[in-house]
C-alpha cells in the first residue's frame, strides 16, 4: 500500500516545486555572497550572533531546497518520500528547537528575532512531520500541507535573511563612522 509510487499525489505540482527549489537555491547562493561581502563584519566566534542568526538561515533555506527536489523525483512511493520529508522534518525540528533556546537564553534577540529565527521555522518543521505521515496515509491533503511548509520556510527566510542584511549595513556604518572619527597618530 505505501510502495505505491508517489506521483499521483504530486502530479499537478511540478511547477510549484521547480518554482520553490530554485527560489530556495538561489537564495541560498545570495546568502553566500552576503556573508562573503560581510566577512569583517560577522562575528569571529562561532557561538555568536552569526551562528544564531546567519546560520539558520541557510540551513532552511537548504531544508526547502531538498524537500522541492525530493518531490521532484517521479519514482518515489509513498513510503521514500514520505521517509524523506519525515527525516527533513525531524533533523529541522530538533534544529530549530536548538535555535530557539539560543534566542531564549542568549539577550541579542528581540520578540521578532524569536518568532522568526526560532517559533516559525519549527512550526514549519513539525508540520513537515504531518505532512510526511499524510504522505504515507496517501492523503489528498497532504501536497498542500507539504507546500505551506516549504513555503513557510522560504518566506520566514527571505525575512531573517533581510534583517540580516540590514544588521550587517548598520554594523558596517558604525565601523565606518568609528574609523572616520580616529585621527592618524592620535
């Protein structure tokens, strides 16, 4: 019952799939180049704000990128991608779960840095969890329960990666204006 091949569930949904997978990759890609354009400006310690902040971003970024590209495939039963979707979900949520005891326990994040690096993306992965079990229940609701959590994803990401750069721009001004404000010899 659940080795039976998974298109079916999916066939209208290509599209949607290609669309999300390379929005995601390429978002991950600007990603990249952000952090290479911010190299003097992120931190130097990897417990910090970077590791809280610039590395989940990517991460579920990744996360959206692989569950586009796992639907994609047209030979996977029920059971390969609802296993799939399940692992993405479970390594996400426990992820996720670290991140937000960061933001809770670390005084850099505000209630928006909370909701959006943290309760969101988990949201996003325990829902990841229903759809996977959806999947294998063969479920006609479980193609759009799988899209709202990469969508979720992609969309909380594209504004943690936004605040990112507007962080980065504001520390780079202060540097700048500290480096103006030191005289030669002084």
């Amino acid at each position: 019952m659940i080795q039976e091949p998974a298109a079916h569930l999916l066939e209208h949904w290509k599209e949607f799939y290609l669309l999300v997978g390379t929005a995601a990759a390429a978002l991950v890609a600007l990603l990249f180049v952000a952090a290479s354009l911010g190299v003097g400006i992120l931190a130097k310690h990897s417990d910090g704000p970077t590791r809280t902040y610039m590395s989940p971003v990517a991460f579920h970024f990744t996360g959206a990128l692989f569950v586009s590209a796992a639907a994609l495939v047209p030979t996977h039963t029920r059971f390969s991608l609802g296993v799939l979707v399940g692992l993405n979900a479970i390594a996400g949520t426990v992820y996720a779960a670290f991140v937000l005891r960061r933001l809770f326990t670390d005084n850099i994040a505000d209630l928006a840095d909370r909701v959006c690096y943290g309760i969101l993306p988990l949201f996003a992965y325990v829902a990841g969890l229903v759809a996977a079990w959806l999947i294998f229940r063969g479920s006609t609701h479980a193609p759009e329960f799988l899209a709202a959590t990469v969508v979720l994803l992609v969309v909380v990401n594209i504004r943690n990666a936004w605040d990112l750069l507007l962080s980065m721009a504001r520390r780079r001004g202060e540097i700048e204006a500290r480096q103006l404000n030191v005289t030669p010899g002084g």
